[in-house]
C-alpha cells in the first residue's frame, strides 16, 4: 500500500530511483542535486517505514517491499500522466514532439519507415526515432515513458502491454538472379539440396521455422551462414550460391536486385502487433500515432 497523503513528487522520485538503482543517476534523471534526492530518499523511508533501497557494491539494490512496490507505483503514475494528457488534445499539424518506436530492423524497415515517409506531410513538427529490440528492458522504459510504442510479432510481445494488430506476414525465398535455381519454380528436393541463410536475431542460430516446417515432411536443409539481421541478407546473396527464407514484405522490396520465388511447402507466417503500456493508452498523441502507423500499413 501507498501510504495517504505522499507528496506526488516523491513518488515520482521513488519511481526513477527504482529504475535506476543509483541516487547520481536518479538525481540527474529528475533534475535534482544529490543532497535533494537523498532528502527525499529519507522521507519515503520514513513513510513506507521501510529501507526501500539499501546499498550494494554497484549502486543501491531494492528490498522486497520497494520490489512489491515498483509495478504498482508505474501504473499509478502512468494513469495520472494519462488522465493529464487526455485533456490536452493533440494536433498534429502544430505539433512539436518526439515519438519513439522499438522494433527490430526488419520490422522497422517493412513498418516504421512507412511511418518516416509519411511525417514531414502530416506531422511536419514531429520526430521519429526508431530504436533497436529489446526485450529485456522496454517494458521498464516504456513504463518510465522514455518509449511510446513496441512493434513484435505476437509471441515476443509482452502480456503486460496493451496491444492490437498492426499486419500479417507471410514468407517469400530470394537468390541473386543468375542463381542456377532461379529460372524455375523450387521444387522440394531442390529447396533442401541447396546451401541456406537463416537470419538469427540473437545471432549464431542455425534453426528456424523453415527447418521445423521441413521436419514435420521428414525433410531437412543446410544451414550454411547465420545471420543478427534480415538487412544483411542481400548483400551476402548477392555473391554466393545461397537461398534465404524471409518475410515477404522485404522479398518484395528486394526484387529489382534479387529472384524472389515461393517456397517450395507452405511456412506458417506470423502477425506483427503494435504494443503500448496502459500509461499511454489514453494519450491523444499516442492514439494518433497507433493510429497514423496503422494508416501507413494499409496505404500502398
């Protein structure tokens, strides 16, 4: 429980020492002195009758208490920042604000960037800044407000966020264009006799959904090159005797340099999600840039 009549600015303060775990660091993050934040730091012990953060070798670590404390004291303040911003309006015409986006590049480069194409036209005072995948740690900033929006395909998209669908995906095999395989349709056995690349977010992997898609035929492929990203593959194609499986969004975007042909058995595809935290959901400008993305996808 919070206790009554907490000063507001002190739960805030509480909120970003949680996210940090250093008084230096939470003190610059607020804008406070180091003194004023550890004033502070004393009166919520006082008040939660609790440590709440207690040294350690790196910075301070989080009792139980102030753990128990962290998501509940994030949805509090989200839902006040939200009842806030829910007054304000949003226009995008007179706008002069900074929206930020966390997806992985190919996501970025199939969705976001339609978005970038879009903005000098109808948010000419808006800026976009597309960020790298991580889930270990957009929850937290997305919590913290410092991100506005997560596109993921569903079984990497948190359940603590809200969500809707933003598009579906489906596969496409692409080659250099004097591939010897590139002048007919792939057929199974030609599929599984050639040399692959498998793009590896992580990186380092060598099995994908073609090769369980492949196991359930009692087929099986060579990975020969493991790639961190989807961008990487035209270049590595470009000369090699290699086939990659990619979504098909990007096969597309890549036919005036590469054969973009069907794979020879059908792989699942997926569906990308647009993923926000509960603070946002009643933003004016994040309603409109949920919206203005999923108005992108649809325009071809």
């Amino acid at each position: 429980m919070i206790p009554p009549r907490l000063d507001l600015n002190l739960l805030v303060s509480l909120d970003v020492l949680l996210a940090e775990c250093n008084v230096t660091r939470a003190a610059n993050r607020l804008g406070l002195s180091q003194p004023a934040l550890s004033a502070q730091l004393r009166q919520l012990r006082d008040a939660f009758g609790d440590p709440l953060l207690i040294p350690a070798a790196r910075g301070m670590t989080p009792t139980e208490r102030a753990e128990a404390l962290r998501e509940p004291l994030r949805n509090l303040l989200g839902e006040l920042q939200g009842l806030v911003a829910a007054g304000r309006g949003f226009d995008p015409a007179s706008a002069q604000h900074t929206f930020r986006i966390v997806a992985s590049d190919a996501i970025h480069s199939v969705a976001t960037a339609r978005l970038a194409a879009r903005l000098p036209q109808i948010a000419p005072g808006c800026r976009l800044a597309l960020i790298g995948f991580d889930a270990r740690n957009t929850v937290e900033l997305m919590a913290a407000g410092e991100i506005d929006l997560m596109l993921a395909a569903r079984p990497s998209m948190p359940a603590t966020l809200r969500a809707r669908p933003l598009y579906d995906e489906g596969f496409l095999c692409v080659m250099r264009r004097d591939h010897p395989a590139a002048a007919a349709p792939l057929d199974l056995d030609r599929f599984c006799a050639l040399d692959h690349v498998l793009v590896s977010p992580t990186g380092g992997g060598f099995h994908g959904t073609v090769d369980d898609t492949l196991a359930t035929l009692g087929r099986s492929r060579r990975v020969a090159i493991s790639l961190n990203s989807f961008l990487l593959v035209p270049g590595v194609l470009a000369g090699a005797d290699l086939v990659a499986t990619v979504p098909a969004r990007l096969a597309r975007a890549w036919s005036d340099r590469l054969a973009v042909l069907a794979p020879p058995c059908e792989v699942a595809g997926f569906s990308v999600l647009m993923g926000w935290h509960a603070r946002a959901h009643a933003d004016p400008a994040q309603i409109w840039l949920r919206d203005a993305l999923a108005t992108a996808m649809t325009d071809d």
